[in-house]
C-alpha cells in the first residue's frame, strides 16, 4: 500500500482568512458490518508540528498508534464520538454518519469557527465548514481525524471481540473477510451487527 501523506496547506489559507480553530472531521466503519461507525473532531495547534501525518488507511496500525498519542496530546482539541449498530439501522449509514460527525465537532472545546469534513457536509452545525473530496489524503487536520477515529474504533471491535470472540472482530474489525462471512454463516448476527448490512449470499441463513 502506498503511504500518503497529508498537508496542511488547506488548513494554513482558512487561518489567513481570519479563522482560529480550524477542525478535521471524518468517521471509519462506514462499510463494516458489525460495530460503530466512530466520527473524530480535530483543531491542530499550528505551532505544534506533528510529522507523518497521512490518510489512516495508509498508515500501518503500530504507526497509527503513535501518531494517536501524539495528536491526542498536541491537538488544541480533539473528540470522537459515535452511532451504534441500532441507530445505522434505524435511520441508515450515511444520516448515522453524519451524526456521529456532527456530534464529534459539536464536543469540541473550544468549538471550532471553521470545519473540514472529508467528502460530506455536515447539516445543523453553528459554524462555517466545507466539505473535502479524498480530504484524508490532502489536507492534515482531516487525516489527524481519521487516525483518532481508526484507532478508536479498532480499539471498540478489541473490545467487542472479548466479549464475544466467535466473530474474530480483534482480526477484521467488524470488515466482510472471508473468516467474519463463515462465523456469521455458523452463529448467525450478534448485537453487535448491522441488519440492514445483511449480505445477500448469507441472507437465508441468518437468524432475525
């Protein structure tokens, strides 16, 4: 997998607008079929420079780790927050999603007065945002996010595997693999999976 690398530079053009607190926002686990989707808030200090920073999805899982306590612990602020299976299939993935997003920024002390969302508006948010395509990859305060955000979660589904270790969450984290598929296949769907996630081969075999 290619390592990106994120920059700040979109970051840097909002300040010299005027605004103080600019925030990263973006969620992990949109395409799982069991656990939380996790949203993560972010405001970098600008004078506290954190190198490596990149889109958690290319940075390997003993780095993300690091680069979690350095941005938990350099960050002016940062959150996470998220919605669990219940509530994706109640009110479906993406509206979860940007709940959990919108409930992410909105913790956040002090609140921010500018937000980056990677790909996605968030609605009913007090201050001024702007949605970033692929913003993991091109703008630092997105990426930070997502690295918070991944390694939160992938600690939950730890978690969740050792209350329930017949669905290897610890391995996939909640992901389609093969070995999630045959384990749903055998035991049927935990509390801990989405229902309207159903995959279509498996769908007779699961229990309601």
């Amino acid at each position: 997998m290619v390592r990106l690398r994120s920059f700040r530079t979109l970051e840097n053009s909002i300040r010299r607008m005027g605004f103080n607190y600019v925030a990263g926002c973006d969620e992990v686990g949109r395409g799982c079929l069991a656990g939380p989707v996790v949203a993560a808030a972010v405001i970098l200090d600008p004078d506290r420079y954190i190198p490596r920073i990149g889109d958690s999805k290319t940075v390997p899982a003993p780095e993300r780790a690091r680069l979690y306590d350095r941005i938990t612990e350099a960050s002016v602020a940062w959150a996470v927050a998220a919605a669990d299976p219940r509530e994706i299939d109640t009110i479906n993935i993406h509206q979860a999603s940007l709940r959990a997003m919108q409930r992410a920024i909105l913790m956040l002390a002090p609140l921010p007065d500018f937000v980056l969302v990677d790909a996605f508006r968030v609605p009913d948010l007090p201050v001024a945002q702007r949605a970033v395509v692929h913003g993991d990859s091109r703008c630092t305060a997105i990426a930070a996010a997502s690295i918070v955000a991944k390694v939160t979660r992938d600690r939950m589904m730890v978690e969740l595997h050792a209350f329930d270790p017949r669905y290897g969450f610890d391995r996939h984290k909640g992901y389609a693999t093969r070995d999630h598929l045959e384990a749903v296949s055998r035991f049927g769907y935990s509390e801990a999976h989405r229902r309207s996630f159903r995959p279509p081969s498996l769908f007779d075999r699961m229990d309601g």
